[in-house]
C-alpha cells in the first residue's frame, strides 16, 4: 500500500516540473520604440516608420506609463490564444 502511494507521489512531482519547466522555458523578447499612442489598455510603439507594434497592457503589466514621444523598451514573450487548422490539400 505505500509503494502504492509513493509511486504516485513520484509521478505527481514529476508531472508537476515539467509544468513548471515547460512555463519557465517561455523566451523573453524586447522592443524598443518611441510611443505613438497611449491608452488605458494599449500602447503603441514605433520603431521605424514602417515598424508600429501594438501591445495589449493589463493589470499584470509592470512599469510606468509612458507619455507620448518616451522612447520605451518593452519586454514581452509571445504566446498563442488561438490556433486554427486547415487540412492539407
């Protein structure tokens, strides 16, 4: 009965850190820019005059809030929130 359970025990610790190796694992990037727009929940940055990205900015987003005209840097990890298939032809 407690092989039982220490096996099982194995196998929950050993679930849980590839959870957690899986999450840490994320790559960083950066984007540097001067800001074009500000609001509540986005901002908008420029880096050349054919590169403006977007960034959504929520209640985790760390930081001061920049002016229009700052030259930011932004640290970001890119992660999908949807993913559609289509069948190969």
């Amino acid at each position: 009965m407690t092989r039982t359970f220490a096996g099982l025990a194995i196998v929950i610790l050993f679930v849980l850190a590839l959870a957690a190796g899986g999450y840490a694992s994320a790559k960083s990037y950066q984007f540097t820019g001067v800001v074009k727009a500000v609001d509540s929940n986005s901002l908008t940055v420029e880096k050349r005059a054919k590169e403006t990205w977007q960034f959504e900015l929520t209640k985790d987003t760390k930081g001061a809030t920049p002016k229009i005209g700052d030259r930011v840097t932004i640290s970001y990890r890119m992660t999908a929130s949807e993913i559609e298939t289509q069948p190969r032809k």
